[in-house]
C-alpha cells in the first residue's frame, strides 16, 4: 500500500508540472501572437447617407443650385474633419423639373438608399411630396416655401422661409407703413410664385387694399415689356413681382427703359447676390421693399459662413446656400441623437435644436423651422434698412 501510494504521488506530482508548462506555453504563445499580429483599425459605424436631390442644370442652377450644392458640400467636408460623425452626399439633379425630380428621387432611393434626403426647388417639391411615403426615410425640403406642404406625410420637414409668412408681411407692410392702397402683380407662373402671391392677396384684400391687374410670365419667357405696359397704364402704386433671379433681373431693366417709376415689392430672391448688382442699378427710383430673414441682416454666423464660402468658392452665398448648410448640421444633430437614443432619424430630427447661419432653427409641430423676417427697404448703397 506505502508503495502505490508513493507512485501516486509521484504521478500527481509530474502531471501538476506538466500542467504548468502547458499554462506556461498557452500564455507565452498568446503574448507572441499578440505581439507579431498587425493592429487592426478601430471598427467604424457606416456613413450617414444624404441624398441631395439639387438643381444643377437649367436656368436656375447658376443662379442659385449650385450654390446650394457648394454649402452642403462644405458642411459635410467640416463635419466629417470633425470624426463624430461620418456623412456621405449622394447628388442628384432634378434641373428645376417636376417631372426630372420625380425620376432622379425614385433613381437615388432605389440605387444609393440614402437615409435622409434633401429636395430643393418649390415644383419638384410638390411632385415628390405625394410619393415620399412609399420610401419610409424623411425628406427635408430646401428652396420649397409652399404653403403647407409638410403636412402631406409625416416624413416630410422643411427648413426654409415660407410664403405664408413673408408674403403677408409685406403685404401688411406695405398698407401701414407704406401708405400703399392700389397694388398691381406680375408673377411667374409656378408653384413658389403662385403660392406667395396668394398669400399676399388674401393679406392685401383683408386689410382693404386692391389688387388692380394681375399679370403672369411663363419661367422660360425673357420679355416682359407687354405685361409691364399694361401695368404702367393702371393707377396701381406698387408692383408685386415674383419669381427668379433672371426673371426679376430683367423686370426691373425693363421697368427702367419703359420708365415706370411705381414701388417695387418682392420676397427676398431679388437681394440675391447673382443679381443684386443689377437691381441696385436699375432701381430707386423707383423705391424697393422686400421681406427678408436675418441672413441678409449682418448676423455674425451668418458672416463667419459667408466669409468661409467666399474663401472657398470665391463668391458670395445667397441665402439658400445658408438654409442648405444649416440643413447638413441638422442632419448630422439628428444622426448623433438617433444613435445615442436608438430611435430613427425621422424622430430625432423631431429633437434638433441648433443656432445656424439663418438664424435658431427647430422644428415645429408641423415639422418646420420658422425663419424671423424683417420688412426693408433697399438703399441707394446696396444695404437693407430695416423698417419697424
């Protein structure tokens, strides 16, 4: 017994020692293989997908898409510089087309599937709004100031000034600070158009003014002079005159040649840089009112971001580009708030709360950013007056 009890314990005693070699090895071979093994990179979510459908062909897109592209462009560079988040633009053009935004919104979801999109120009805004819930993934509108076309689908936002705000503000600025009974229109004859000049005289009406002749232009018209006599021939004392950059450009020369000396009321397209120096030119006389927001008025991030985008493209913003870049934050505010909550992005833009260049912007109940708008008049020197 003393015997096989002595072997045991030899036995117990080789097997515990082996065990630790084995122990030893195990560790020794795992320090190696950690040492000689390349570092990997660190795992990264994938991008933020933005689906950017702009205007980037047509009359219009030198005379603001591009710009609009440029600012998403660069708050998406700063933005991914920065490493919190990571964004992907995907571009598409919609060339101010009802009909090509259509196509190129379905091409970009069905090809890129972009998280979030971004849909510019007021006609192809209210071709896609009726679609946009087959796609399930929110839509911001940008340079859409229809009135109330979020309200179509709880996947629609819009970041942008509306016509029902601007419009009967200069309407109600014009009757009591201006004396202004008798007014005549010359309107394009599109969506954006037609919806402030609705709201302007439904305001106009209410407070007892008149409205002596409507006129209307076509977008691809370039004379104006047979409408713009007919209004020379009215009593009206102001002409209302909507539309977009080329079309008011040439109004307002037209306006001079002709002589008719009436006030000029317009939204703020007209202040817009492309053309500013022109209307200064051809204006006071006769006098010239428009509404526009604090973008124009000289806030300091608004001129931090001006002063940016001049360095980088060489040229000065209108305001779109300001709405389009404070939209690209917004969306990258969202994508953090989604990830830190785990909710999708449709309800963290719902949370965003940000001071950007067109002022603070937040969404409201109908899932707008409402816009402060001032009422001026556009100087001798170029510069807006504000008038209480």
């Amino acid at each position: 017994m003393l015997r096989i009890t002595s072997v045991q314990a030899t036995m117990n005693k080789a097997t515990k020692t082996i065990l630790w070699l084995v122990v030893v090895v195990i560790i020794l071979g795992g320090i190696w293989y950690g040492l000689s093994r390349k570092p990997t990179a660190p795992t990264t979510r994938e991008p933020i997908k933005i689906g950017y459908l702009a205007v980037l062909s047509g009359p219009a897109a030198q005379a603001w898409g591009f710009y609009g592209r440029d600012a998403a462009e660069m708050a998406v560079e700063e933005i991914n510089a920065k490493g919190n988040i990571k964004l992907e633009l995907i571009l598409g053009d919609s060339a101010a087309k009802p009909e090509q935004g259509v196509t190129e919104f379905k091409k970009l979801n069905e090809i890129n599937n972009p998280d979030v999109m971004i849909v510019d120009a007021s006609g192809v805004g209210s071709a896609i709004a009726p679609i946009v819930d087959q796609y399930k993934k929110p839509v911001i509108f940008g340079a859409v100031a229809l009135k109330g076309i979020t309200k179509q689908s709880d996947y629609l936002f819009r970041n942008f000034y509306l016509c029902d705000q601007s419009a009967p503000l200069l309407a109600e600025k014009a009757y009591t600070k201006l004396g202004i009974r008798k007014v005549a229109v010359l309107s394009a004859k599109e969506p954006y158009a037609e919806s402030c000049f609705n709201e302007f005289k439904s305001k106009f009406n209410s407070l007892g003014g008149e409205l002596v002749i409507e006129e209307h232009f076509l977008m691809t018209d370039s004379d104006f002079r047979t409408q713009l006599t007919k209004i020379k021939n009215t009593n009206a004392e102001a002409i209302y005159i909507i539309g977009y950059e080329n079309a008011l450009k040439e109004i307002v020369k037209e306006m001079k040649e002709l002589k008719i000396n009436k006030t000029i009321l317009a939204e703020m397209v007209l202040y817009a840089p492309v053309i500013r120096d022109e209307i200064v030119s051809n204006t006071n006389p006769p006098e010239v009112y428009m509404t526009v927001t604090n973008f124009y008025l000289g806030s300091e991030k608004a001129n931090e971001f001006k002063n940016k985008f001049k360095e980088k493209y060489g040229k000065e913003p209108p305001y779109l580009a300001g709405y389009i870049y404070d939209t690209i934050y917004i969306i990258a505010k969202a994508a953090e708030i989604s990830r830190a909550k785990n909710i999708p992005i449709k309800e963290a833009l719902k949370e965003v709360d940000i001071d950007g260049v067109s002022g603070y912007l937040k969404f409201n109940e109908n899932r707008e950013t409402i816009s402060t708008m001032e009422f001026v008049k556009l100087n001798k020197d170029g510069y807006l007056l504000i008038i209480k």
